[in-house]
C-alpha cells in the first residue's frame, strides 16, 4: 500500500487523471475499471479536458464499473449507467459496445453476474481499477461483512444506504432495494488499484484503512495486501496520518 498526499480535491484529481492518462499512452488497449460516486468526478473531467487538448484516444480502451443498481434502465437519470456516460463516456472517443456497467435491468440479473465476471475475464482482467471508499470502508457495494473472496453478485441494500440515498430518488420507495456489484476478490484481482479519498468526512476510513488489520469487517481492508494498490488521498482526509 502506497499512499499519495495531496492538498486538496484539485490535486488529487490530477495526480490520478495523470496516472490514468499516463497508463493510457503506455497501452491503448488497458482495460480500466471504473467508480462511480463523487470522488472520481474531477478526474474523469481532466480526463474529458485531456481528450480534447491532446486527442488522448480511447478508441481501444475497454473499461468495467464497480456496480449497479437492480431495476434501473439506463436512461434512469439515478442509474450509474447514466452517471457515467454524462460525466466521462459521453466526452470521449471511446466505443460505448466496450464500456460495461453491469445491467441492473438483465431478465436474470443472477446470471448477468456470472457473464459480466466472464466478460472481465475473457478480458485479461482489469488492469488498473479506480475506487472510492465509503465511510464504513465499503468499496463497490460491498458492505462490511462481505467475504473477501466474492466475486460479482447481488447484495440487498440496507436501510441505512437506501435512506441515505432517497434524497436522489425523491422518496424512499423510489430507491432500488437491489445493486449488483464486483465482488471484493473481482476488485483484488485487477492488477493495479488507485483508491481516492478526499475530505473531512473520509478521515475516519482512512485512518482505520491505515491502521486496523485486515478484516473482512472493513471491506477496503482486503486491498492492504494488493502488490499494486496506490491511495490518493488530501490532507483534510489524512488529518494526522
Ligand atoms: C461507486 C462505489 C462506491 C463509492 C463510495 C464513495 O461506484 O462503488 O463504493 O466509491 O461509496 O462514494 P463517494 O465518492 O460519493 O464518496
């Protein structure tokens, strides 16, 4: 585990999108895993601004997203399908056939997880994954308790997550009681992982990432012992560390 301080939100945003783009020159063809969230906003918008100043091309680049929610079309303006194409795929060059978010609308979403754990593979894996982290050290959807071996499959949101989240839906029932998610060992598998953490609120997680032992009662905790996993974090979210 290799962490990164930076100022602030800015910097943070920097540093990973110069990481990415770096990695993208080096190899056309990566194959990039995604976040949704607030975090990685200011990264995928440098990315956006780096397309268009220097046609940086993703033409050859695949990428998978960490999660979805059951039930959501696409054109849900709440569904991570929509976050991803307003904030990163609709401004580049990429072929939206190689962008994969798993289908939250799938008939058997049960099956949906086993082919897009197929997909990844058939891939070569994912070569670098960006990941946020919850303040509960959750990554993806994967909640504190999830074994550490999972691969993708359906979790049921608990209430506190769907409460937290009715604020975007507009009332409580509105919010899906299903999200499909990459499983803790589908994350540890990709062979190099960028986790941003920025801002008072994380300082928590952070702390307890840093300092408690690895525990499947910690979700990001299981990245400690990855070969390759970076932090990015400012020092609003460091605090003392
Ligand atoms: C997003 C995801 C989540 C977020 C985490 C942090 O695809 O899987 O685990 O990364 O909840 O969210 P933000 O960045 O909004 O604080």
């Amino acid at each position: 585990m290799r962490i990164i301080r930076v100022k602030d939100d800015q910097e943070m945003s920097q540093k990973a999108a110069e990481m990415v783009i770096a990695k993208m020159r080096k190899n056309p063809s990566l194959t990039l895993g995604l976040a949704t969230g607030e975090t990685p906003i200011g990264t995928y918008r440098l990315m956006i601004e780096d397309h268009q100043r220097n046609g940086a091309s993703y033409q050859q680049a695949t990428t998978f997203n960490l999660d979805e929610y059951v039930g959501l079309p696409g054109e849900n303006d709440q569904s991570y399908r929509y976050f991803m194409n307003k904030y990163l795929l609709d401004h580049i060059d990429i072929k939206k056939e190689r962008t994969h978010i798993p289908d939250g609308n799938a008939a058997d979403v049960q099956q949906e997880c086993v082919t897009y754990e197929r997909l990844i593979a058939e891939h070569g894996g994912i070569d670098l994954q960006i990941v946020g982290i919850g303040r509960n050290g959750h990554i993806g959807f994967n909640e504190p308790g999830t074994p550490f071996d999972t691969k993708t499959h359906i979790i049921e949101l608990t209430p506190s997550t769907r409460e937290a989240n009715a604020k975007f839906f507009g009332r409580i029932e509105d919010v899906p009681t299903h999200a499909i998610t990459m499983g803790i060992a589908t994350i540890y598998a990709s062979k190099e992982i960028i986790m941003l953490i920025t801002g008072e609120s994380k300082r928590e997680a952070l702390n307890n990432l840093i300092h408690r032992d690895i525990n499947e009662a910690f979700p990001a905790s299981a990245l400690k012992r990855h070969p390759n996993f970076i932090i990015i974090a400012d020092e609003a979210a460091l605090g003392e560390n």
